[in-house]
C-alpha cells in the first residue's frame, strides 16, 4: 500500500500526475524512451516474433478445417489497413490539422473473435495446445488439421483452461479452446458486458463472475486454475505468450505498407496510436513495430481518464506494483476493453523504453469518435477501440515532432481500431446514439 506521503513524493516527481487524478484528459511524453541504438536487451527479439508468425503457418490448415471463413484466406487471419481520408477531413475541421495519410488498422474486422484479442489469445491457447499435442505424440506427419478432429478434441477434454478478463479476451480464449475440446473457464469482472458473458455461454464456456474490478477477477481464476494440474491459466498481467501474438501484428502491417508503397524511413515517420488495458495488445505491437521499423516509428498509448493503469505505473516508476486505486481514481469507463487498475508486469517493463507516449480521453470522447467514425467512414468500432482516432492532432498539439525534426508532411499515422465486430446490432445503436449526442454537446 502507498501512504499520503509517497503519492505526494510521485506527484513532485511529475505534477503531471495531479491532472491525472483529477481526471483530467493528459498528454504525457516519456522521459525513458531510448532510441535504438541504447535500447536494452530485452527477453525476447525479432527471431521469436518470426517463430510466432511460424505458428500461424503451422494452424492456418486447422483454421480453415474448423472456421470455414478463413478458407478464402487460406486459413490466416489478418484484418484490413484502411485508409481513412474522410474521417481525416473531419477531425481536420479543428486544428491542429493532420498531414501525411491517416489509417486504421481494422481489428475490429479480425476473423472469429472481432478483437485484437484474436492475436494474443488464439496464439497463447495454440501455443498451449500444440506443446501438448507433441508431448503426448499424438501430431501426426505434421497434419494441423488434425486439432479439428474428433480423437483431438477427446484427447483436449481431459485438459482445462482459465483466464480472467473484462470480456474480450474470455471471448477470443473461450471460443478457441472450445473449439479444441478443452474445459474453458473464463473469471470475469463485474464491468463485462452482459451480451459478452451470453455469448460466451453460447459457445460453451464457463463464466464465474466477480464484483470487483478486473485484477480481483485474474486473482481468482489464477489461484483456481493453478490449483488443478490439468488447468492452464492465461495470465493478462503477465504473459510472455500473449505478447508474442500481438507482436504478430506488426509484420502483418510491414507487409501492407509495403503493398501498398508506403515508406517508412528517416523522411517518412510512422505513427502507431494504441489503445491500452494492461498494455500487452498496445505493447507487443510497439514492440513488433520498433524490431522492424526501429527510430522511424513513434507508439503512443491510450487510456481512459478513470483506468490509466499503464499511465501510472510509468510516471510512478513503479509498474505493476500500483494500482489507479491506490491514487483515488476509480477505474469506472465504458471502454470495458480498457478497464484494468493494474498494468501487465511483463509488457509495462518493456514500454517504459519504447513508447513514445500516454495520453488520456475522457469516455464521452470515445462515444464521439464511435459515431464520427460511422458516419464518415461507416466503420464500426466498440468504444475501447477509439481511442486512437485523437492521437495524430494531440502529438501536433505537443513539440514532439520540432524536437525529434519529423517530416510531419510525409507521416503515415495508424490507428489501431481493437475490437467491435461481435458487437450485436441493439448495443450497436446505443452506443451510435449517445455518440451523436455527445457531438452536439
Ligand atoms: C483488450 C483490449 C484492448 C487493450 O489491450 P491490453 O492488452 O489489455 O492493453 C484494447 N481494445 C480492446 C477492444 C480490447 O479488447
């Protein structure tokens, strides 16, 4: 526990940290972010993201055997990089304006889980899956398709998988390990949408609910899983596995720019603008993105005002260590995808050199964007997902770009768009409505 004292010592530290608390919306530059060249060793590299991608390769045959949508993309699952000009135009209509071409990055469109979530949580759960496929010896010719057969789902029963989460990643691991024949079981916390916990049901997975937040809900379901030899836990607040598969994304998206004759380079930056929950999504693809495109690329996060969990366990220093309660915010947003007290011991570690970034938006700002977005570019995200869409015109806000002397005309900016394709149509609308009212205020 931190007393009065130490919370006032973090604030002379940075008195950014005042405004935090006060809720107010912030733009915070990291003071730690080290350029390539002094980068620190870190436990995983570039080659491991190549083996990530591997496992990809190796279970697009069981994809398209057990998902037939994935058939018409040969059993890999990627979501579009789309340009985004009239929204550009839109947000243009206030200054600062935005130059260089503005993207988003549609996981919201990702195959079979509608999120980000598909990236990390398929690929822990795959990862998990075929390690003990190969120990019992049971992989035959290499034949992948056989995780969709009968013998292989018998033989996944006797094993069981855990995870807490606030919706999404029980989605995305609760349909996966069904789909294996495992025993899923998914803690969830007392902000999950009520649709996300039906929809779990539906696909046969266990749902244990909490009243309390999020951290609360991985505590009880890692103690419970643990407990039993046969379980597995996904654990969000420190998963080596999950961040791998995130980081997946970022040579997916090399691939696209390259397509489509993007550079980047010493005169074309790239900007990458994340939402944030326990920082691993928005981690591993900074990570992914800086192995590849190095000094030329800039990650900023996004958090909501009332859970910038990642926020202050950087200003702090002291990462997971701190929850936003401990400073007196609540952790209340409709961002349900973003609402984590406590950041990822694992992903934060690694943050705290690479990004450029944090800032903070207010909820009714995510409505706005949502219904904006649609309007513009009929593309429909959940609220979490967002968050991005400020990011470019906060940066010009700031002297990031005169102090790092970017080409700020050549810039490409990516949004990352996380999650909203499960959404159903009734909560579509609401979310689209109160938008629209949150613009005319
Ligand atoms: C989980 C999630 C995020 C954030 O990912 P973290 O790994 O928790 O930081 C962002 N957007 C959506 C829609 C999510 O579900």
């Amino acid at each position: 526990m931190y007393t009065d004292k130490n919370i006032a010592d973090f604030i002379k530290k940075d008195p950014i940290l005042k405004d935090i608390i006060a809720l107010k919306p912030v733009i915070w530059e990291n003071p730690n972010r080290k350029s390539m060249a002094d980068m620190p060793k870190f436990l995983i590299n570039k080659e491991d993201m190549v083996a990530a991608e591997a496992l990809w390769d190796r279970f697009a045959p069981f994809f398209m055997e057990a998902f037939p949508e994935t058939q018409k993309t040969q059993g890999i699952l990627e979501s579009p990089l789309k340009e985004i000009p009239k929204m550009k135009e839109l947000l243009n209509e206030q200054a600062p304006k935005i130059d260089g071409r503005l993207f988003l990055k549609c996981d919201n469109k990702l195959p079979i889980s509608g999120s980000i979530k598909a990236r990390g949580g398929f690929y822990e759960v795959l990862h998990h899956a075929e390690k003990l496929a190969l120990q019992a010896g049971i992989l035959k010719n290499s034949d992948y398709r056989a995780f969709a057969s009968p013998e292989f789902k018998q033989f996944f029963s006797q094993y069981k998988i855990g995870v807490g989460s606030t919706g999404n990643l029980g989605l995305s691991i609760g349909i996966i390990s069904a789909k294996l024949g495992f025993e899923v079981t998914v803690y969830v916390s007392a902000d999950a949408k009520p649709w996300k916990k039906d929809l779990l049901r539906e696909k046969g997975v266990k749902v244990v609910e909490f009243s309390g937040d999020f951290s609360e809900a991985i505590l009880a379901g890692r103690q419970q899983t643990e407990a039993d030899p046969m379980a597995y836990f996904v654990d969000d607040e420190n998963s080596n596995d999950l961040f791998l598969g995130y980081s997946v994304g970022a040579l997916r998206i090399a691939k696209q720019l390259e397509e489509a004759n993007i550079l980047v380079d010493a005169q074309h930056p790239l900007f990458a603008y994340s939402p944030c929950g326990v920082g691993g999504s928005p981690g591993g693809t900074a990570f992914g993105l800086k192995q590849i495109y190095g000094d030329h690329v800039h990650c900023f996060f996004v958090e909501p005002t009332h859970s910038p969990a990642v926020l202050t366990g950087l200003i702090t220093g002291e990462n997971s260590k701190i929850s936003v309660k401990d400073l007196g915010i609540d952790n209340k947003t409709e961002a349900d995808g973003l609402a984590v007290g406590r950041p990822s011991n694992f992903a934060t570690s690694m943050s705290s050199h690479i990004i450029s970034g944090v800032y903070t938006i207010a909820d009714q700002e995510l409505f706005a964007l949502l219904a904006k977005l649609m309007d513009t570019e009929n593309e429909f995200l959940e609220p979490s997902a967002t968050a991005g869409l400020i990011g470019p015109q906060l940066v010009l806000k700031t002297d990031y770009a005169l102090k790092n002397k970017l080409n700020m005309a050549d810039a490409t900016h990516i949004v990352w768009a996380t999650g909203g394709d499960l959404v159903p149509e009734k909560q579509r609308l609401e979310f689209y409505e109160r938008g629209l009212s949150e613009v005319v205020m």
